[in-house]
C-alpha cells in the first residue's frame, strides 16, 4: 500500500510539473514579429530579420494578402494559382533569411480598403492580426510606415491596423514598434519616371533606431528577394540587392513608434 500511495503522489505530482511547464514561456529568447501587406515586402527589413533570427530570436512574418494581383515577371495571370505561387515564393523567402514559416492569412490583395465590396474587411483583418500576436506575444513589432514605403494602399492599411492596435493595448501586443522605409535612392530605382513618390520619405530625424546587420545577413536578404521570381528578375535582384547595400551601409535605420525607442537594438530600446 506504502508503495502504490508513494507511485499515486508521483503521477500527480509529475502531471502537475507537466502542466506548469506547458503554462511557463519556453526558453529565454526574444521574439520579433514584421506584419506586411505582401510577400516580398519584407525586404525592406529583410538583412535585420535574418540577423535577429542568426543570433537566435523567434522571427516571424505575418503577410496579410494572398498577392493573387502582383506579378510583374510572370506569365501566370491573377488568379488562385498566382496566390499558391506567391505563397511558396515566401515561405522560400523565410527559409533563405532563417525565420519561422510565413504566416499567411489570405486576404484579398489590392483590396484590403474595398469598404463597399465588404464592410467588415478591415475589421476582419484587425482580428486576425491581434489573434496572431496575442499567440506570438512579441517583444517587438516592425511594420510599413504610414506612407506605406512605396504608398500603396494596401502597405498604409497594415501599418495602420498594427498601429492601431498598439494605441489600443490590445493583448500580447507591445509597444516596441518600428517602422522601415525604402531610402530614396531605391524608389528611384523602381520608379518609372525615375523619381520617387511625393513626400514617402520620411525625414532622417525620425530615424533613432539604427541595426547593424553583417554582410552575411545582407546576403540572405539578397537570396531571399531572389525567391520572389513572380516579383523580380535577377537583374532587378542584383541591381536592387547593390543599390541597398550602398544606401544601408551595413546599418538598418527604422522609426520607432515611441520617440523614446533609440537605440541599435529593438529588443533594448531606450525609453
């Protein structure tokens, strides 16, 4: 009887341990979350997530659309298969920079704003987002600016809704939030006139957070925008992945939603 009464108190004890294990955060390393409108948006982060992830963060990216509309170097037209497409070309692009498996949650591309077409997309969007966040619990959020990098309307929607939802102290989301831009030299670059959109570029002040990357994370970043063949052709990859390396000098600038969030690392932010 001693011996079943000792082995009952062990099991229980034991499921109990088990439970608070599953309870407690696993490990000690931080978690960084970039939420865009499109895959291949990342790049314009992409050498400071594949640094974040080589040290060993959790990075992970959210993508809100399914790019069934993008497709400037493709014969596949916009349709469902373009989205499957588009859809591996970013889980190709995480695995070249080393972050999780892209989250994707299918939104209508080019549509995120269509309120007539369907009043609760938005809506629709915010939940998903703070649902995926709640269970990521990020310590730090990295999104398109309110001028949407290039301004495109569904990059400025993003932005909002993340921002919206730091504003609102919605549930695992904090407040360490930064914005990358695209320096003008590149929107030049991908402009047809040869001149970038009035007023995207935010001033230089803005700038107080500044990541320093490795020539090997701008590597992967370079590999990981070659993913994006339905986006880019290998000249534009070349010519892009050069004219970054010359803009960026080795250093990431990103603005932070708080003014007080200086610094050269996102997870230690000054405050």
């Amino acid at each position: 009887m001693r011996i079943t009464s000792v082995l009952v108190t062990a099991i229980a004890f034991a499921a109990v341990f088990s439970h608070l294990l599953d309870a407690a955060p696993q490990g000690t390393s931080k978690t960084l979350v970039a939420v865009f409108a499109h895959g291949d948006d990342e790049t314009v982060a992409a050498p400071v997530l594949a640094r974040y992830a080589r040290e060993g963060a959790a990075v992970y990216l959210i993508i809100a659309t399914d790019g069934a509309q993008g497709g400037l170097h493709t014969s596949i037209s916009r349709s469902p298969e373009l989205a499957r497409v588009r859809g591996e070309e970013a889980r190709c692009a995480a695995n070249a920079l080393g972050i999780r498996a892209p989250i994707l949650l299918g939104f209508p591309d080019a549509q995120l704003g269509s309120y007539m077409e369907d009043k609760s997309r938005l809506f629709q969007l915010t939940d998903r987002v703070q649902g995926e966040l709640q269970r990521l619990r990020p310590d730090a959020l990295i999104t398109w600016g309110p001028d949407g990098g290039t301004g495109h309307p569904d990059h400025r929607l993003v932005s909002s809704i993340v921002t919206q939802l730091v504003r609102a102290g919605a549930p695992g989301v904090p407040e360490h939030l930064f914005y990358p831009s695209i320096p003008a030299e590149g929107l030049r670059m991908m402009s047809p006139t040869g001149a970038p959109p009035v007023h995207v570029v935010p001033q230089a002040k803005y700038f107080t957070m500044r990541v320093a990357f490795t020539p090997a994370d701008a590597e992967a970043a370079q590999r990981a925008m070659a993913c994006h063949r339905t986006q880019f052709s290998n000249d534009v990859v070349q010519r892009i992945g050069a004219a970054q390396t010359r803009a960026l000098n080795g250093t990431l600038p990103l603005a932070p939603y708080l003014a007080g969030d200086a610094g050269t690392d996102v997870f230690t932010a000054s405050r």
